[in-house]
C-alpha cells in the first residue's frame, strides 16, 4: 500500500539514487516534450525518470508506488490517441527508451529477446545479418517506434499482410507492475525454461498486449523469428472508384500472399508523391539500389523509377501496393499471379515505384507528422470487416458534408489511407490536416532541415477546436459499425462499448495487478 505519509519531496532524491543523476528530469524543456504526443497536451508532470536497467525500472516503480504517485509509461512517443498523456498533475513518466539492449538472438529456437526500449529499425539491423527477422518487423515510424511501446498499442505495416499485428508475432513479456514486482508470461514464466512458446494455459501474454500501459510497463519482449525470404518484389494498381480499390484490396487480402497492403485515396496521393525533396529522393533512391539483387537488377528498378517519375499516378483516383516475399522466383511469380488475377477485376496494374520505395527504405525519417505544407497533422482510424466498409463509408461522407463550411472556413483537410491486416480486416485511417501552430514536440522530431523549410503558422484555437469535435465525431462514427482499433489510449472506447461481463473481468484484473490505480490511469478507460 502506498505511504500517505512519505513526503513526495523525498521522492526525487531516492529516484536518483536508485537511477542516477541523469536518469531523473526535471527541467522545463523535458517536462514540455514529454507531456506532448502528436496531438494533444497532457497534465503537467512533476518529473521524467529514463532507466537504462530493468532492475533499476523495477525499484524505482517500487519506490512511486509507495509515495502514491501516478506513472506513465512512454515507449518512442508516437502515439496520438493520449496513451502516454497524464489525466491529472503531477505523475511521473517512464520513458522506457533507455532500455534498448538486444539480449539474445537465438537462431536455433528461433526467437529473440529484447529490452523493451529498443527501436523496430534497430532489432531488424540486429537480425538481417544472420537472415532472420520477426514475422511483424515495425510501423512506418520504426525508426523511432520501440517494441515495448508498439506491444502496448498493437499496430500493423511490415509483414501484416500475413501475420497479422504487432501482438501477433509475440512469445513473452516481463512486465513491471504498479508496485515494482515483476512477472514473466508464456514459457518464460517457466521455472527453467525460455521464452520460446506463448501458450502454455491461458494466454497471459495476449491480456499485456495492446493494454496501453495500463497493466503495467514492459521491460522486455520475446518474439517469435523466421527466416528472410531473398526475393522481394512489389507490385501496384490503380483504381477510379472507392469501392473499386476496396474490392481489390479484400480479394487480394483473401489470397494471404502479399506482405504488405496499403492503397490511398486521391488526397494522400498527390501528399505523398509531394513530399520530399532532390536529397530524400537520392536518398531513397539509393536505398533501391542496394536492395536490388546484383548490381543488373538494382540499375534497372533505380531506372524505372526514374522514368516513372512522380507522374506514374497521373489519372489514378485510388492506389493500392503490394509486397511479396518469396524463396525462389517460381514462388515470386505464383504470388504475383494470384495478386493480379485477384486485383485486376478491379482496376489496372500501374508502376511498382511506391511499394518498391517503402520496403527499400522501410523506417524514414519521421518528417510526416506535419503536413507537407507545415500543416498539423491528426489520424483517426477503425479496423472493420470488408462487409461493412461501405456503410461506415456513406457515413463518413455524410459527416463531412455536415461540417464542409467550417472544415473550408478553418482549412482542415481531410485525407485516408488503407490496409488489410491478414486476411480477414480492412483498417480505415484517416488524417486531418490544419494550419496550427507546432508543438515543441514536432520541432523535436523532425529533422532539423525539416523543421527549418516547413511553414510555421500562428495559434488558431478555433481550427483546433473543430479537430477535437471532428476526432470525437470520427471515433463515435468507429464504435457505430463495431470498429477495432489499435493505439487504444485514453481515446477510443473499448471498455465503454465493452460487454458488461468482460468489462468487469478486465476491470478485477486492473485492481489485481494496480490496486490503488497508479499505473496510467484511465487508459483504456481503467
């Protein structure tokens, strides 16, 4: 039980001793930057403790239990549903980052574990020399993304188009709880054994996964492995209609060949093919090259993609983009034959430079949380069956239509973006684009000539309000068609919407774990 009578004043002092010095923040800059995800503000907090040991993690979580005082776990920041915000002043937060050690690879058993800090980009750098990987191997913003904080949000990208999301590649965690103790899942939580197998009685790992830090904070993960396939290939189409692309994009999912799926909608195009500038694209370009296999293969895609241009959409409404993965070219060309037979009833096979790009340069700098004006930028999203994609659609549409005079007068952009996830889900992402003023967590973030060539513009309190209403709006229109979603935070309302019985059995397993409340409260609603 926490000491109502210890002095938070002591508190401090003791979080250095047991971190050190330079492991406790207190300064005004520090305590701004991590008080900010991509969006919104959280409540002032009294400090930001960086372990860079999981022991040291685990002491002094006994230590802010025992004062009372509320932590808040952050895994790499990039969240923007208010995961990692505090609800009241003066909690703590646990920036996990400094726990980025690789602990073991092990190519016989085939799993790897990890500290919980450590980066997508940097365990998939770790691993591609011995020619493995994880079946899910980062988001877009791996660069900076952490295992431990993408497990507690679940997300898609590389390798969902056949293994499903982030939580579905796990083995085990070790997990830190509100007071300090911890506990291990899966085989890991074997006396003798190794974190090698997840189901050993029930699934404890899967009730860690996806909790947005409100079960406790993960301190290392184990994954399970497989081998590289040397063959990667991409493959795009073109579509003129919505419902076109969606067809295309469900056959093509229901095949469960490609590795990555992702189709945008006329906004995000001309975005996309905006961005950037002579640098990034060598850059990239680059990146192709070193990815072709032998010096012939990796001239001729730097050289269609050169021909191809930014132009290669010119008269294209919809995309979508594939990848494969295969062992040998007969297996290369049987997946690609059942993409097109699958897509082509539905739109037309255009240049392959977009998925070509991404799976050269998989983990690029993080310059798209503004826009590509300088814009702020916000995404919304619901994870639905194919079946009912069109109703929610026609009902999207209804909801800007209700807002189009105040979206125009306060110049908010509305744009989406498409994946399936294996076989069986259709993620709907949108994203708000306004001119507002930065935070200091986008001058952070971005790189630094980035920051420097972008815009800046002055407060405008009522496009920001409009955003608010409109995210609300968009999340109640989510929970109307029975949506999922990933990086649950304090945004989406999975326990609200939560059959009653369920509700309370999640809700006897916060009080087991957190009984007096201190780890992130009201994530996930808890």
């Amino acid at each position: 039980m926490p000491d109502s009578t210890a002095p938070v004043s002591d508190l401090l002092p003791r979080l250095r001793a047991v971190l050190g010095d330079g492991a406790v923040l207190t300064d005004a800059d520090s305590l701004s930057f991590f008080g900010q995800d991509v969006h919104s503000v959280g409540a002032p907090l009294l400090a930001v403790i960086r372990p860079v040991a999981r022991e040291a993690l685990a002491g002094a979580l006994k230590l802010l239990h025992q004062h009372g005082v509320a932590m808040v776990p952050r895994g790499g920041g990039m969240s923007y549903s208010n995961g990692y915000l505090a609800g009241k002043p003066g909690a703590v937060l646990v920036d996990t980052a400094g726990l980025d050690r690789v602990i073991e690879i092990n190519a016989d058993d085939m799993y790897v574990l990890a500290e919980a800090g450590v980066t997508w980009a940097a365990l998939d750098a770790a691993l591609a020399p011995l020619g493995l990987r994880t079946p899910f191997w980062g988001p877009f913003s791996g660069i900076r993304a952490t295992v431990g904080g993408t497990l507690s949000q679940n997300a898609v990208t590389y390798g969902t188009g056949t293994f499903g999301t982030a939580v579905d590649s796990l083995l085990g965690l070790e997990v830190a709880l509100a007071d300090g103790s911890v506990l291990r899942t899966g085989s890991w939580a074997q006396a003798g054994s190794v974190p090698f197998f997840r189901h050993y009685g029930p699934d404890l790992t899967g009730l860690f996964g996806g909790d947005a830090g409100a079960l406790g904070i993960k301190m290392a993960v184990a994954l399970r492995l497989v081998r590289r396939r040397p063959i990667n290939t991409g493959i795009s189409f073109g579509f003129q209609t919505f419902d076109q692309m969606l067809g295309g994009m469900a056959a093509v999912a229901r095949e469960g060949v490609a590795s990555e799926a992702f189709g945008l909608d006329p906004f995000l195009q001309k975005q996309r093919l905006g961005m950037g500038d002579l640098k990034s694209d060598l850059k990239m370009l680059l990146a192709v090259g070193r990815a072709g296999r032998g010096p012939i293969e990796s001239l001729w895609q730097m050289a269609k993609i050169v021909i191809a241009g930014r132009g290669f959409l010119d008269g294209i409404n919809y995309s979508a983009h594939y990848t494969v993965d295969a062992c040998d070219r007969d297996e290369e060309r049987s997946m690609l034959r059942r993409i097109r037979a699958a897509a082509e009833p539905f739109g037309k096979e255009i240049e392959n430079s977009m998925p070509t790009l991404v799976r050269a340069y998989p983990f690029p700098p993080l310059n798209h949380i503004l826009g590509p004006k300088g814009e702020r930028w916000v995404p919304v999203h619901g994870i639905l069956p194919f079946s009912r994609v069109a109703a929610f659609r026609a009902d999207l549409e209804a909801l800007y239509a209700r807002h189009a005079a105040a979206m125009a007068r306060h110049k908010i952009l509305a744009a989406a973006m498409f994946s399936t996830i294996a076989t069986n889900g259709f993620l709907y992402e949108l994203a708000f684009y306004w001119e507002d003023e930065r935070a200091a967590f986008h001058d952070r973030i971005l790189e630094p000539d980035a920051a420097r060539a972008l815009p800046r513009y002055p407060a405008n309190p009522d496009g920001a309000d409009l955003m608010r209403q409109l995210k609300q709006e968009c999340v109640a229109l989510y929970a109307k068609h029975g949506a999922a979603h990933l990086q649950v935070g304090r945004l989406y309302p999975v326990t609200e919407a939560m059959n009653p019985v369920t509700r309370e059995v999640l809700g006897a397993l916060k009080a087991k774990v957190d009984a007096d409340g201190l780890m992130n409260p009201g994530a996930l609603g808890l």
